[in-house]
C-alpha cells in the first residue's frame, strides 16, 4: 500500500503537469478521486485501537455532534469563514508563489480527507508575513505564513502544520466560542440574530462579531485546551493520513527554537511551547507511535517548497 501511496502522490505532482486539487478537467477529476482514494486505503492500513476511534475520541465530531449540524448551522459556518479569511487576507496577502501554494492545497486536503467533515470544502493558502504562524477560519479557511514553511524539514512537518489547523475547523473551536448557529430561534444564539440579516444593525452586528474572531486569531489567541486538542486532533490524522506522526512535534520543536522576533504572535496566542511539546510526547506514547518509522517525504518537500 505504501507503494501504491506514493505512485498516486507523484503522478499528482508531475512537475511537467502539476495537478491543482479544484482541476476542473474530466482527467484532472477521474485523477483526483483516485488520488484521494489511494490516500484514504492508505491511512485504513494503519488501524490502531486509538486511530480506529479517533473521531469519538478526539479527532474528529462524534455522532451526536454531526446530528446537531443542522444545514443552515453549516452555512452559517461557512459564511462566517469566508468573512473572517477575507479579514485575514487584507492583512496578509496571498504569496505569489502559485506552485507553492498548489503544493500545500494537495497536502493538507490529503489530511482533510481524514477529518470527518465532508460537508466542507478546504482551502489552503501561503499568506505573506515575518512572523511563524498558521490561521484557521471557520468552514475551512486554512492560511499558513511563508516563515512557518521556510522553517520546515519535510513534507510530513508541513502536514502537521496544516492537520493542527484542520483540527481546529472540524472541532468548531471558533464556532463553539463565539456560538455561531444558523436556525435558533433564540435572540440570544450568538449570530442568529443577525446572519443573513438586512438593514445597518444586522451588518454591523455581524462585522463585530468578524471582528471577534480576527482578534481570536491575531491577538487574544483561542484557550489552552482548544490548542492542545488541535495538536492531540492533528496528529492522529497526520497518522490516519500515512504520515510520521511525531511530525508535529518535531516541528514545535524547531519553531521554538527560532528567532524570537518571528515568535510574536504564536508565543501570545498559544501555550507554551515545552507544554505543547510534552503532551505530544505523552499522547505519541499512549498511541505506540513514538517511534514511528511511517514516511516523512523529505525529498520531495525540499523540491516543491524550496
């Protein structure tokens, strides 16, 4: 199967004929979808009592949570993010670097496949900036800085990177802390009141509460126990996806070690490293994994992101 993995991952990155995930031709879709059923064979190799149960436990929404997404809760969803990653994109523009950026689109909708939120459709996109961070909005905006790749080693590092902030999108941190519901009845039901709504209070009700959410990423951070469930939550679908599953941890520890004035941002919006780094090691431990021998990718990484 790891065969079969990776010829499928490199007929996708043939660099005559890079192929771009939202490739709308009839041969870029049929190479699509066995692309990313190769993926998904792969990963259901790799079971383990922890991985099998990752969505009830940890890495994805339970059954009662996806029966409590109502349609209009995911469009509010939806709509919310593309607000919010609008907001993000004023501040840091895109990279202009479109090879990069299909690159990383193809690694984290790798790991997405592994989330459990098929109702969503990721994006994944390099924003310019000096500081080393990463950005989720909701419904599945996910931004990375150039910085925060510059630092990487290996294509498994960047996964980690990525799958941490798919944690955040299909665990609903955002959503949760700021109640955002679609089809409440309540005037009390965080946006409802006014998502969707006409006339200047319901836009200026809706912007602050965009407004929240870009202070959640950018200054205020999300709380402790949010942070580590996305690291715990991303690696266990770096592991599902078929990548070295220490990948993250590995890679906080080279970010820790970086130049403090990249670390502005993350060391204010996140806990502290060594604890970060330590409840890795412990859940790595719990799993079985901790030395795991599974593909880190280094080679191609330093092609395409180099």
């Amino acid at each position: 199967m790891n065969k079969l993995f990776y010829a499928f991952w490199r007929m996708g990155l043939r660099a005559d004929n890079d192929l771009v995930i939202h490739n709308s031709s009839t041969s870029g879709k049929i190479l699509r979808g066995i692309f990313l059923a190769a993926l998904f064979l792969f990963g259901l190799s790799l079971a383990h009592a922890e991985i099998d149960n990752f969505r009830v436990r940890g890495g994805g929404q339970s059954e009662q949570e996806k029966t409590q997404n109502t349609v209009s809760d995911i469009k509010a969803e939806i709509k919310f993010g593309q607000n919010v990653a609008a907001r993000i994109l004023a501040r840091n523009p895109m990279i202009e670097n479109q090879s990069l950026i299909e690159y990383v689109n193809l690694v984290g909708n790798a790991v997405a496949l592994h989330a459990g939120r098929p109702e969503l459709k990721f994006h994944f996109t390099v924003i310019q900036s000096k500081h080393v961070n990463a950005y989720a909005a909701p419904g599945g905006y996910i931004f990375i800085t150039k910085p925060a790749i510059d630092i990487m080693q290996d294509e498994s590092e960047l996964a980690g990177a990525l799958a941490h902030e798919v944690a955040h999108v299909t665990r609903k941190h955002i959503v949760k802390a700021l109640k955002i519901k679609g089809s409440e009845i309540s005037a009390q039901s965080g946006i409802t009141r006014f998502l969707g709504g006409v006339g200047d209070a319901g836009r200026v009700a809706f912007s602050q509460t965009v407004n929240k959410a870009v202070e959640m990423l950018f200054q205020d951070g999300l709380s402790q126990e949010d942070e580590l469930d996305a690291d715990k939550t991303g690696t266990i679908y770096l592991a599902t996806t078929g990548y070295d599953p220490t990948a993250l941890r590995r890679y906080l520890r080279r970010v820790k070690a970086s130049k403090r004035d990249r670390l502005k941002v993350i060391s204010s919006t996140h806990p502290p490293f060594n604890l970060r780094i330590n409840k890795l090691a412990e859940q790595l431990k719990s799993m079985g994994v901790s030395k795991s021998r599974l593909p880190t990718v280094r080679a191609r990484f330093l092609k395409r992101a180099r």
